[in-house]
C-alpha cells in the first residue's frame, strides 16, 4: 500500500445505492462491512456510516485492500461494466466539492452536471471491492 496523503474516512465494501444507478447522478457511495457475503445483490452486512470529517475541494479515492469478482451486472444502458482490480491500486472515483448524505459520501462536480458527479467507469472498478476511502484535498 501506498503512503496516505489526505483523510481516511473509513475501510469497507464500496457499495452505491440504487438510486445512483437508475438517475445516471454516480454522485455518492458508501461503505458496509468487510468480509461479509452478499446474496442476490443485498449484503448480509451493515452500512458502516462516512462521518462527515472534511470539507472544500478534493478527490475521493479508494485503495484496494482486498479484490474480488463483484456481484454488479453494470449499467448495461450506458456500457460501463465491473472489473477487478489489483490489491493496492488507487481508484480516483472523481473530484469535486465534498458532501455527506445518510452515511455516504459523495462529491459535487464543478462546473456542475446532472449526471456522473463520480466517474461511473472508476466506480464499477471499486464496486464490491474492500478499499479504504480516503479523500485528498485538492
């Protein structure tokens, strides 16, 4: 793993709620609990909530400290599919203003858009995975 430049806001299954999917926003994700095992798509696991520890400007990256195959069919409509990444890799979700949201965390585009406030190909890459979420000001 590499040295950690900027806050770690928590270690967990990168996971994003449904909502993110269907309105195209990609906006937040969140983070259940490690080792747990996830049957039709639901994770038998609890959300472990994002404290809301920073603010301003920066990006949300997720280091991968365990990979795995994930469960995620993708968003077919728009042609982004899950990958599997390799432990240690550093996964930019995006850049943006940083907001807290019923225990996820998400980033604010600037300029703004209505859709893709993450970057969905680098979301399906984490998705499922064990990372440790670390924003870094920018």
């Amino acid at each position: 793993m590499s040295e950690i430049v900027g806050t770690v806001l928590g270690e967990g299954r990168l996971n994003w709620r449904t909502f993110e999917r269907v309105s195209d926003r990609y906006g937040s994700v969140g983070l259940w609990e490690r080792g747990k095992e996830v049957v039709d798509h639901h994770y038998l696991g609890e959300i472990l909530p994002i404290a809301p520890v920073v603010e301003g400007r920066g990006r949300l990256v997720a280091e991968v400290l365990e990979a795995r195959q994930s469960s995620h069919v993708g968003d077919f409509f728009r042609g982004f599919f899950p990958e599997t990444p390799e432990v240690g890799e550093r996964i930019v979700l995006g850049e943006g203003l940083v907001f807290f949201d019923e225990g996820h965390v998400g980033l604010y585009p600037e300029p703004h858009r209505e859709s893709d406030w993450l970057n969905p190909e680098m979301l399906y890459r984490a998705h499922d995975q064990d990372v440790r979420l670390i924003f870094e000001p920018t």
